[in-house]
C-alpha cells in the first residue's frame, strides 16, 4: 500500500481550514484535470499559473468523481455535498508542505541529483544499475520543479529503500524549497553549464544556488577535474563538514578513471577505487556520455556495489529515448535525439 493522509492531516500540515466532508482519506495528488484518474482518494490541487486557474476545474471534476480538493480561493462548498476542501494561502506552497511530510516519514535514503545537464539520463540510469540490489523509487520523467518534485517525493513507496529524485532550477531562491521537500543522504552533480542561465548573473552563482540542494548531505558525488567552466565544487559548498567523494577521468580523486583505449563505440577504461583497481568497458565514446555513466558508476560503487558487478551493471544500461540517443544516419552518418522534455 502507498502513503496515505487524511484531510484532516492535510489541514494540520499546511495551516489549512477544513469546510465540507473532512473524513477523506487521500493516496494519490494531481494537478492536471486533463489526466488524473478520477478516485474518491485522489486529492486535486488547485494550482494558480499564468494561462490556467485549477479552481475553475473544480465542478468538472466533482461531477467526474473528485471529492477532495486543495484549494487558495473561496469555493461554494453546498454546491458540492460530497466533497472536502482544505483552504489554505497558497495551494503550492501546501503542496510542497505535504510532500516534505511524506518524506519525513520515508525511511529509505534518499538521494538527490543536480547539475545543468545529464540528470535524467542519470537518474534512470543509477535506477536500472541498482534496482536489483534496492527497491529503487525514482523521479518520473523530468519532474524536477517546484511542482515536479512534491508530486515525486509524494509518490515514494512504503517498501522502497532508495529513493532517486531529480532537482532542477531556473533562478535563485528556488533550490532552499527544494532541499526542504527532500532532504537528501546523497547528494550528486552532475556538471555545470549555460542552460537555464538567463536568470543567473554567473556560473558561479548558479552553481552556488545548485550546491544549497546539497547542505546537510553525508555525502556528495561529483567529477572535480574538467569543468569547462573552471569552477570547482569544493570552493562553492558553504557545508565544512560535507564528504565530497569526487572522480576524476585521469587525474587524482577518491575514484580515478583513465582510458586505455577507444574506438568502433566502445571506450575501455582502468578504474581506481578504495576497494581496488579493476578494468571496465563502455559502449560509448563521446564525452557526454562516458561522463553519465561515470558519475553513475561512481553512485554504485558508493552505494556498496564491488567493483566488478558495478561496471559491469553500468556497461549494460539502456538509452533513454530522445535523451543522447545514438540514431543511424544516411551516408554513414550518425544522429543524436536529444529532443527529451517532460518537465514538470
């Protein structure tokens, strides 16, 4: 069985007030009245945005079966008898109180993943390396927005013990909400770059912003050679007490790896780790790639994996569709898909 609230929980976590039927008892959140499967345990949160108000869906979906709603605005409850509502300020802001409420109750670890690019690719990749040794709950599609995460944190199993969630930003101040929602036990970057960079004065101050995910993490996985932007990680984390655990392709970190050979689509790599040395290949040789699977390897192998099982678990995972996916081409060319974009 998943989590589960009562709305009277609801009302207590988000400072709400309660009007109408207040004994609903809510599994499942949604926001979107286009897609929610309609369910008398389904909680519809009524988010205000810039070309859509979710209070003007509120009578279409009573009348398809919602009765609980999270709602910032006056509601004429008798015209909905069966229905409970939770009246608070802003439904974001309670949406973000819950799903912080369910993560305080998850007793997995939770680790979360930043970076400029390459999160998705990561996070799906660490979930098809470790899910036969963990019950492995991650992030769907690219929820990682004030909006995406809540509604992924929420959606965490009871039984799962490692939990994966993906955290983006667009402009300071966003990324202290964040890490109050999942306090993450691990921490991962993935790199620095200019996407999302329109509302950052700097690299710097947007790597500073990023870094705010990671305050209060036992440890933190990042590469700490070859930033094309020459900034290190280590000079931004305002934590003196953070454990980075770092990587390196060639020079020296807590895991080293240098590459023997490359070619026909496959890079072979000597790989130094405090449980040892060991070779390992990849099949691929671009720069994108091989620096996912790395800081996917490197995840694994801080998560308890040997050497061994987890470059060869890293070797055999599968593309994500339209997300640095290798098409044929004509003439002998080759296409990369990276049209990806499920944002929420």
């Amino acid at each position: 069985m998943g989590f589960e609230l009562t709305l009277e929980e609801i009302a207590r976590i988000t400072g709400g007030s309660l009007h109408g039927n207040r004994s609903r008892l809510i599994r499942t959140l949604a926001i979107d009245s286009r897609t929610l499967v309609p369910s008398m345990h389904t909680l519809f949160i009524a988010l205000r945005g810039e070309r859509h108000d979710g209070h003007d869906y509120i009578g279409e979906l009573y009348e398809r079966g919602i009765v609980a709603f999270l709602v910032s605005g006056s509601v004429n409850t008798p015209s909905y008898p069966d229905a409970g509502f939770c009246l608070v300020d802003d439904t974001l802001t309670a949406l973000q109180a819950i799903a912080a409420e369910r993560r305080n109750r998850f007793g997995g670890v939770v680790a979360a993943i930043t970076g400029s690019n390459g999160k998705t690719i990561v996070k799906e990749w660490i979930y098809q390396c470790l899910r036969d040794r963990y019950r492995v709950f991650r992030s769907p599609k690219s929820y990682n927005s004030q909006v995406g995460v809540p509604l992924s944190v929420w959606m965490m199993g009871e039984e799962d013990t490692l939990s994966v969630i993906e955290a983006g930003i667009s402009e300071p101040g966003e990324m202290e909400r964040l890490r109050a929602i999942i306090q993450p036990q691990v921490g991962l970057l993935t790199n620095l770059g200019t996407a999302h960079q329109e509302n950052f004065h700097s690299l710097e101050q947007k790597l500073e912003e990023k870094l705010k995910l990671f305050e209060g993490c036992e440890r933190i996985i990042c590469r700490i050679d070859g930033d094309p932007a020459g900034i290190s990680p280590f000079t931004a984390l305002k934590d003196p007490a953070a454990d980075i655990r770092g990587w390196s392709l060639g020079g020296e970190a807590l895991y080293t790896y240098t590459i023997r050979e490359q070619g026909e689509g496959r890079t072979s790599l000597h790989g130094r780790a405090p449980a040892g040395e060991f070779l390992f290949d990849l099949p691929f040789t671009d720069d994108a790639s091989l620096e996912n699977a790395l800081h996917v390897l490197t995840f694994c192998l801080e998560m308890g994996l040997e050497p061994g099982r987890a470059s060869e678990a890293v070797a055999g995972v599968e593309p994500v569709s339209m997300r640095l996916e290798m098409l044929q081409g004509v003439m002998g060319s080759t296409l990369i898909n990276d049209a990806y974009n499920a944002d929420i």
